[in-house]
C-alpha cells in the first residue's frame, strides 16, 4: 500500500520591513560619502603641499562682492615662496597672531579657553584661531560661524599639521592672508604699500602689515591709524625676543 508523504514546508524568509530597508540604504550611502570625502580631502590637501594656492574662497567672496557693489574688482595676489621673502615676513606673523607656532599641533588650548572666558562675559567677542586655523578656514572653508564649518576647520587643520608641516603652512598663510583692500599676501601688501619686493621688507615694514591682519578692510598698513603704529611698535619688539632663530627651526 503507498503511502503518500507530506514534504515539509520551509517558512518564507522574513522581509525587511520598508523602514529597516531605508535607513540601511542611508546609512549606506553616508558612509561611502564619509570615506569619498576623506579619501577626496587628503588627496586635496597633499596636491596643496606642492602646489601653490593661487585662489581661496574669501578672494572669491571679495570679488563677487566687488561687483556687486560696482567697484574695481581686481585681486592683487603674487605667490612668493618662503625662501624669497624676507625673514621679517614669518617672525612678524608669528609674533603678533601665534606665538606658539612652532610648539602647537594646530590649536592653542589655553588661548581658547582664555578667550571662552572672556567672551562669557559679554564683551567684544575675541578669537583665538592659530595660523594653522585660519589656513584651514581660508584655504579649505567658507566664511561665516556654524558648528559644521569650525568641525571641517578641526578638521582640516590637523589635516594640514600631519601633510604640509610647519613651514608650508606659513607659506599658505604669507600667501593668502588678506592684508589690505582687495589685497592678499605679503608680496602683493609690499608691493602696493611700500613699493618693493616682500624680500625687501624692513622689520618695522613686516610688523605693520602684521598689524592690520586681525582687521585688514578697516586698517591700512600705507597709512597707518595711531592704532596701527603702536600695535607696529608692540609687534617689533616681540619679533626682537623672538629672534630669528625662532623661525628658522621650521
């Protein structure tokens, strides 16, 4: 007599609910567009390290908003090495935006907890970017205050610290610095303000063009306020303790 056998049945593999399959697709998706940002901005940043940064997104802003204003909209710029400058040009920097260049891995922490205490009480808001900050700010970043642009800034300036070093990232920031109207760069300040070559700079010349950068539109390093003069005067003396040496160990 035959007996008829009854195969078993195998359950359906569970489907993945609509939600589950969307945020996996998400995640997805923002983790390749992390490792493609990575991969992009180490690459970015090491073309940088030989190249020269002709161009910055302020000097972009700086033009776009010349015209729109109707006004001259040229952009004076002339990328100098480090070696062909005067060795005024980076002790004048250090001394008066980051006396600890040299020492810092791209951030003073007591700067900024000194100026997060002084900005707690209300007053003129003070900063404490270092040159590599304001490199990454300059040379990578848009202007403007958000936690994502100083996250990108973090990021980018330990970026810089790791692939450039120190002495290409105050080449950068002797480059591209804006230190006038329309004006950036050392080179270009000393060529419109003094009539010479940056290589040419006298320590007072260095000082002062170091003395407008915290406010390059509203002072001017060819006719100095009485402001102007005595922060000049200040960064001198600074650039003297300093000394020479203290540039040349980069």
């Amino acid at each position: 007599m035959a007996v008829n056998r009854i195969r078993p049945t195998t359950a359906p593999s569970p489907k993945s609910t609509p939600t589950r399959s969307w945020k996996s697709v998400v995640t997805r998706i923002v983790l390749k567009g992390m490792l493609y940002f990575f991969i992009g901005s180490v690459l970015w940043v090491t073309v940088l390290k030989f190249v020269p940064v002709w161009v910055t997104p302020l000097m972009i802003a700086r033009k776009i908003e010349a015209i729109a204003d109707g006004r001259d909209s040229k952009i004076y710029s002339d990328w100098t090495s480090f070696d062909e400058m005067s060795k005024e040009a980076p002790l004048s920097v250090v001394s008066s935006e980051d006396q600890l260049f040299p020492e810092h891995w791209g951030f003073d922490f007591k700067s900024m907890n000194n100026a997060f205490r002084y900005n707690l009480k209300g007053k003129k808001i003070r900063g404490a970017s270092t040159i590599s900050q304001q490199v990454a700010k300059n040379v990578f970043l848009w202007q403007g205050r958000s936690y994502i642009r100083k996250g990108l800034e973090a990021y980018f300036t330990l970026l810089i610290e790791v692939i450039w070093g120190k002495k290409r990232i105050l080449e950068v920031y002797l480059n591209v610095a804006e230190t006038g109207k329309m004006t950036f760069g050392y080179e270009a300040a000393s060529q419109r303000f003094f009539n010479k070559s940056a290589s040419a700079l006298t320590r007072t010349e260095a000082a002062r063009i170091a003395a407008v950068l915290p406010s390059p539109l509203r002072f001017s390093a060819k006719n100095p306020s009485n402001y102007v003069q005595k922060r000049t005067q200040q960064i001198a003396r600074q650039m003297r303790m300093l000394g020479r040496d203290y540039i040349a160990s980069l």
